[in-house]
C-alpha cells in the first residue's frame, strides 16, 4: 500500500469537523430498542474538530488536528494538520470521487471510486464514509444480512463487496459500540470501536474512537492505531462552503 492508501485510510477512519471547543455533555439514552432501529444521524451540514493520534507499526507516532464540513448525501471535506498552523492533507470526497491533497508528500488522489477500486482492490462510496463517521451500521439491513440480539446488542453481519462487515449496535443508544470488517480475501481489516457518546441537539454522536487498521504493502503487512478525541460537533441547516483546490 502506498501513502496515497495511507491517507483514504485516514479519511475513512477519522473525518473530522472544524469548530470552536466547548464541554462535552455525555449522551443519555431515555429508553431502549426492543426492535432493530438504529439511530442514523440526522442533518443537512455538519463542522466541527478533533484531535488524532496516529500510531504506526515502526513505532511513530503522529499528533495532529482534523477539521471537517459535511452536506449530507453529497459533500465531505476535511484537512489535517500536525501542529503549527501547517496544512498536511487536504480532502474532498463526494458521491462520484476521491479526491485527496497532500501537501508534504505530494501523492495526490483524483479518482473516482471505481477507479479507485480498480487500483486498490477496495469498495468504498459516500455513503459508507458517512456510516462509519456516525457510527452507523455501515449498510442499511435487509434479507441478506444476519442479525441477532445478544443481552444489550444487536449483532449485525453483512457481506457487501467481497467485505464482511460484523457491527455491535448498543440497544440503549441505537448506535454502533464496535465494527469489524475484513476483505474476504484476507488483504486487509478495519476495527472501530466508539466506547462513549456525546449529545449534540439530543443526538448521539461519538467522542472517543479507536480505529485499528490492518493492510497489505509492498513490503509486507502493516498494521496502523488512530486514536481520535472528539472536540466538537456543531450540525447546521445554513449551507456550508467546501473550498478545494490541487
């Protein structure tokens, strides 16, 4: 895997928001699902920031800043930045493309998503983006998928793409605790777990996530630790600007 992978694997594990700091209320849940209704967040723009870590195999570790928009169902832009006011990385994802600026490394992404699968072997979309951002189940249920209640979740699998997806889904919040994903080809897998939520305008939004990532490179396998701590979250009905430019 290239740093270009690097990046999108970053993206899909951590997009975050640009907006002011401010205190944290912890989600409380008023009620329980009996049935399969999974809380999907509801909003036209989205801002806000959080806090990365990044923990490589060699042992590096990098410190940084993620801030991101979002229109629902169309646009997510996000950049990254290691300290200092530098800009390392920034992102525009929408329903047809990737497209990803790096402004140390100068390996940029302008592909759409099939081409983007047809180099790297991975199915991704927009939509499954905004899923495992939210903390949603990553596809919505239907025949195909398996889905039991074990004590206080529901377990989901769901194979998509040559993909099992497995989700824990929390009957007290209707949020996803933890997902894991593997290729079924064994080339790679994708751990998240969303220990604690926040309300944001009486929504459950995730604030601490943990991202473990296994992928195969031309020097062999690797595996990469994100860290992310959510700062803020501010959803918005006025229309948000999305600047990018290579």
């Amino acid at each position: 895997m290239n740093k270009n992978f690097y990046w999108v694997l970053i993206v899909l594990s951590g997009l975050m928001f640009a907006s002011c700091s401010k205190k944290t209320n912890v989600f409380r849940s008023t009620g329980k699902m009996d049935d399969f209704e999974p809380v999907l967040a509801e909003y036209d723009y989205l801002s806000g920031k959080a806090k990365i870590v990044i923990e490589e195999e060699t042992g590096k570790i990098t410190r940084g800043t993620v801030n991101f928009r979002a229109k629902k169902d169309s646009v997510l832009w996000f950049t990254v930045s290691p300290g200092m006011g530098v800009e390392a990385v920034r992102g525009f994802i929408t329903q047809e493309k990737i497209q990803i600026k790096d402004r140390i490394g100068n390996e940029d992404i302008n592909m759409t998503f099939s081409e983007f699968e047809t180099i790297f072997g991975l199915s991704l979309s927009l939509d499954l983006f905004q899923n495992v951002l939210w903390a949603n189940p990553p596809f919505p249920f239907d025949y195909q998928d398996r889905l039991a209640r074990v004590g206080e979740q529901f377990e989901l699998t769901q194979v998509r793409n040559k993909v099992r997806y497995f989700s824990k889904v929390n009957v007290n919040h209707g949020k996803v605790s933890e997902m894991v994903s593997n290729s079924l080809d064994d080339r790679g897998s994708l751990l998240a777990s969303f220990p604690t939520f926040q309300d944001v305008e009486s929504q459950p939004f995730p604030i601490d996530v943990l991202f473990k990532l296994a992928y195969q490179t031309s020097s062999g396998p690797q595996n990469t630790i994100i860290n992310l701590e959510w700062i803020s979250i501010d959803p918005y009905t006025d229309p948000l600007t999305f600047p990018f430019r290579f």
